[in-house]
C-alpha cells in the first residue's frame, strides 16, 4: 500500500503533468511575456488593417464599395476593442496605435 507521501506528491500537481494542466495553487510559469509579445505583434498587424481600410474609404476608386469599407472598419474597430481586454493591453503598448491616433487627431 502506497504511503501518504505518495498522495501528497499527487496532490501537489507533480505527478504526470499536473503543473501545466492548469491545477489549481500552481504558480504561472514559461513563456508569458513572449505570448503578450505576440498578443501586441498582432494587435499592430490589426491597426495595418484598419488604417489600409481607413485610406480606401478616401479614395475615390472605391467609392463604389464605401458601405462595406464603413462595415469593415466598424467590425475591425470592435475586433481590436475586444482584443486589448481580452490581453488587457493598454493603449499606450503599442507603436502604431499611438501613431493612429496621433493622425486622426491632425486631421
């Protein structure tokens, strides 16, 4: 019979795995800054967009299409929104949103 050692090693979450399958009292460990790193590359990926459909709704070429560019904007504008509290990312963490609104504010 097992002694209870043995359950107390169980109990610890050391046995097969248990820290990283989300035990509970298992302090958070690994890459978590490499993660928002990514969660923010992307985040400015997004504001690319949005500024590429913000220039085409000036333009006059499509201006055929400017109800689905206004649509697209509207749905990127909540994606983002969404985004930064879903990584409770700030406004001031990244480069291009900082340059965004510093452009529509000149404008």
């Amino acid at each position: 019979m097992r002694g209870s050692g043995f359950r107390e090693h169980m109990r610890e979450g050391h046995h097969r795995g248990g820290r990283h399958r989300g035990m509970e009292g298992a302090p958070q460990r690994g890459a978590k800054t490499f993660r928002r790193g990514k969660a923010i590359s992307f985040l400015e990926m997004l504001h690319v967009k949005r500024a590429t459909i913000k220039q085409q709704l000036e333009q006059p070429e499509f201006q055929s299409i400017q109800q689905i560019l206004v649509g697209e904007l509207k749905a990127i504008d909540l994606v983002i929104q969404e985004f930064c509290q879903l990584f409770d990312i700030q406004e001031n963490e990244t480069s291009l949103q900082e340059e965004d609104n510093a452009h529509e504010t000149n404008e």
